[in-house]
C-alpha cells in the first residue's frame, strides 16, 4: 500500500505579523494559509455583499464571507491600500485579478473551512482537495484525464486510487486556473504527474513536452489530510508559506 500516493513539498508557513510586504521576487511564489473557521471582521465590496446574501447555506456564505476578507487582507500587504479599497476585478473567462498598474498575480481556493491564496509576479493557479467519496472514479479519469495520466492511474493498487485521483485534479485545477480557463479549458489535453513517488511537475500540454517546461508545479500538504496545487506560468519557481 503507498503511504502517500503523491509525491509533495515539504513547505512551511510562518507568520507574518508585517503590515506591508514587498512584492514576491523574480522566482518565488507566497502561500499563504488561512482557518475560515477563525472570526475575522467582513471586508466586502457591494457586489460580494450580493454575492454572500444570494448563498443559502449558512457554512457556504459564512466561509465566502471570511476567504475574500482574508483575500483582501492579504492583497493590502502587497498594495498598500486598505482591505477595503482593493480593486478586485474579475476577467472575461472569470479569473478574479486585480485592476492595478504592475499588480502581482494571485489565485485563491478554499475547501472545509481552510483556505489558501497564492501571490506571484506571473499567472498562478492554487487548489485545495480534502478526502471524500468520489463516485464512479473510473469514468470521471476516462472523461478528464489524459490517456497517459489514465494508465498511470490504472496501474495503481485500488485501494490507492481515489487519494491519487484527487492529487492529479488538484494539479489539473491549479493549472487551469493559472491559465484563467477552468476546466471548460480542457483537463484531458494536458499530462501531470500521477504515479507515487513521481514529483509534481507539467509534463505535457496537448503533447508539446517543451511548452509544459515553461510552467512549474508543486504539490504541497498545507492542512492535515489535505492535498494541495500550485501552478505557475514560469519554470523554477520556489515557494515561501505564510499564515494569516
């Protein structure tokens, strides 16, 4: 049996206590790590006030409520401006970014009341799975995977699949979301690595080795049970964790 199905990075987060931070260097990313479950005062714009009152479940809105507070938090460290004052804008295909002049990039995931937001200089992407039922695993991997990834998670014990199955989707998530297309963008036309042991990396998109060698991908575990993504569109690229 694998102990852990994927290979991941061993990252660590550390608070930072500073009111203003400079913009992540050339080739580092920041991940920062957030409990939804932790009270924070809401920092909403309008339209995410609307946003929040159209949710019904209590859990669902408490927890938007506090990831884009915690978002806009973290986004006045780089910026300088209030919370409140960030210029969140959302693009065509719905990626959020911000609508600033040499603004950094960032991406935001949550899932169980944890939350994760990533800030780099270049397009990012981060996911975030915790373990649950996945039904009918063999056809969900012959619609979205490759078939290269499909063989690599066939060849795996059975008892190891459905970990290894939400590992590759928060790789193919990250991805997706760097590029701002989601998954209309197509997880089947890109390869990530699935097999135990095999560190995380693009290995191909629409068959094209050298394009995927233009990207780095880290798989990292930032909550317990939890696996996590990170994407960005730019080759080794190094990570630094912080805690809200």
């Amino acid at each position: 049996m694998i102990k852990d199905a994927m290979a991941t990075l061993a990252l660590a987060f550390v608070p930072c206590p500073k009111l203003t931070l400079p913009l992540p260097a050339e080739r580092i990313a920041h991940v920062w790590k957030v409990d939804l479950e932790e009270a924070r005062d809401p920092i909403l714009s309008p339209d995410e006030q609307t946003r929040a009152q159209t949710m019904r479940h209590s859990e669902k809105q408490r927890h938007f409520i506090r990831a884009r507070s915690a978002l806009r938090l973290i986004l006045a460290k780089y910026t300088g401006l209030s919370p409140a004052d960030i210029p969140l804008a959302t693009a065509t295909e719905g990626k959020p970014h911000l609508d600033l002049a040499h603004a950094p990039h960032f991406n935001l995931t949550h899932a169980h009341g944890k939350a994760l937001v990533a800030v780099a200089r270049v397009p990012v992407g981060i996911d975030l799975e915790f373990p649950r039922p996945v039904r009918q695993l063999d056809q969900l991997v012959a619609d979205y995977f490759s078939s290269a990834e499909a063989r690599d998670w066939a060849s795996l014990d059975e008892e190891d699949r459905a970990r290894a199955f939400l590992g590759a989707w928060t790789r193919k998530e990250a991805f997706l979301k760097a590029t701002g297309e989601g998954i209309a963008g197509g997880l089947h036309r890109f390869d990530v690595s699935l097999l135990p042991d095999e560190e995380a990396r693009l290995k191909a998109i629409d068959g094209d080795v050298q394009a995927a060698a233009s990207w780095t991908l880290h798989a990292f575990t930032p909550f317990e049970n939890a696996q996590a993504a990170i994407c960005l569109a730019a080759p080794n690229m190094s990570l630094l964790g912080f805690t809200l």
